[in-house]
C-alpha cells in the first residue's frame, strides 16, 4: 500500500494516456468482468425494487382515483401526493439515502472484483459485499456521506461545478477502495488530484462512452443497460492503473480476511 505523499508524488509525476489505449484497455477489461457487471446490475436492481414498489404503487393510485372520464384533476392530485407524502417525505429522503448508501457499497465491491479479475485472481459472489464487513463499513458509510455531501453542494452551485466535480468523484471509488488505509480527507484529496490530473481525458471517455452506452440502449429497447451500464465504471480503473499501479501484489481478500 502507498502512502499518501507517495500517491501524490506518482499523480503528479504521471504520463499522458493515449485514448485509444484506454478504450481498448476498457473493453479487454469488459471481457473479462461482464458477468460481473451483469450481477451488479442485477443486484442494484433488486436493491431499488422495495422502495420503487413502495413508493409508486400509492402514487399510481391516487392518479387513478384522480382522473375521471379520461381527464386529470391536477389540483386534486397535487393535494392528494402533499396528503399521501408530505408528513412522511422525510422518511422517504432517508430510504432513498439507505439504498444508495447500500447501492454504492456493491459498486465499491465491484471495483475490488475488477482487481482481483485483472490480476487473475479467482472471485466470488461475496466479494461484491466485502464493504458491508463490519471491519469496513463504518469508513466506508462515512465516505459515501462525504462523498454525496462533495457532489450536491456540487449540484447547488450550479452547473459548471458539478460538469468539474464529476471527474474526481469518479476517481474517488477506486481511491478508496485501494487505499482504504488513508484517511477520508486524504482519499479526497487524491481523488481530486488524480481528476484534476486527467481531467479532460476522463470527461472525454464519459462522453463519449455515455454516448455509446445511450445508442447501444436504444437498439436492445433497454436491454443494453444491463450487460454495458457498468462500462462506465472501467477507464477510471484504467486510468488508476495506469497512474498509481499497485505496486507488489497484494493477498487475495480471502486470505486477508482469514
């Protein structure tokens, strides 16, 4: 594991990535975690599937009991959602707190499924909730809070910010998971060094990718999401890799965790 001024010293000492490279990096890297990426999906999916139900099946039948003869009655609906959902509204900002908290611990998961699966190393199921051990998830709880604080203020300042902020968030996941050892502060501020660092290349690959990812959608009638929305996910790695590396190969979580 690196320190931090280690870290920092291989950031800013990092050599420009060919794009090409990265792009043909990515997709030899799909190939190898896509069934990963589908359980991911799969398992962020039933995740949201509580709360979805829970929260829309009240909401289709007050619109339901609201129309009439094909017509809406907005103000009517608008009375009834403040009736059905004003008191409880906090309660459901937290809920949908709670599952993003729990969802962004399987892509944190994830992101050490792809380490594991880059170096050859054998995975399994459970790998992708190794940051709800009790031993992790308290730093990795106070992270995720850090890090949805960092991207609304983001939001609040505007557009222009959070169109910056974006890159080193993204950053800031594989920062943590490689370097769970540093502290919160010091985790963002690496992920904000190596966004900076490789900012435009990074926001190039979103775009583009984004893109892509939208086309792909399209033509599989929203099949596509499934198997290639974890795409995304792949330069940072990439990139971390490229800039940072992980230095001597470290034990496998099993035998860590043993």
């Amino acid at each position: 594991m690196y320190s931090f001024q280690n870290l920092v010293n291989k950031i800013q000492s990092a050599q420009p990535i060919d794009f090409g490279d990265l792009f043909n990096n990515s997709l030899d890297l799909f190939k190898k975690v896509w069934i990963q990426g589908l359980l991911l999906q799969l398992f962020s999916i039933l995740i949201m599937l509580p709360f979805i139900i829970s929260f829309y099946l009240p909401y289709i039948d007050i619109i339901l009991e609201n129309s009439s003869n094909g017509q809406m009655d907005t103000i009517a609906l608008s009375q009834a959602l403040v009736d059905e959902y004003g008191t409880s509204l906090v309660w459901v900002y937290l809920l949908l707190l709670g599952v993003s908290v729990v969802s962004s611990l399987l892509y944190l998961g994830f992101y050490k499924i792809i380490k594991e699966m880059d170096h050859g190393n054998q995975v399994s199921i459970s790998d992708f909730f190794y940051f709800f051990k009790s031993s992790h998830i308290g730093k990795a709880f106070v992270f995720l809070l850090a890090y949805m604080g960092i991207t609304i203020i983001a939001a609040l300042l505007c557009v222009f910010p959070l169109i910056y902020a974006v890159v080193p968030l993204m950053f800031m996941l594989p920062v943590f998971v490689y370097n769970s050892h540093l502290s919160i502060s010091e985790i963002i501020k690496i992920g904000f060094a190596l966004g900076n660092k490789k900012w435009g290349i990074t926001f190039l690959t979103l775009i583009l990718n984004s893109i892509l990812l939208y086309v792909i959608i399209l033509v599989t009638c929203g099949l596509g999401s499934l198997f290639f929305s974890f795409f995304l996910y792949l330069p940072q790695y990439i990139i971390y890799k490229k800039v940072i590396g992980f230095g001597t190969p470290e034990p496998t979580f099993q035998e860590v965790d043993s």
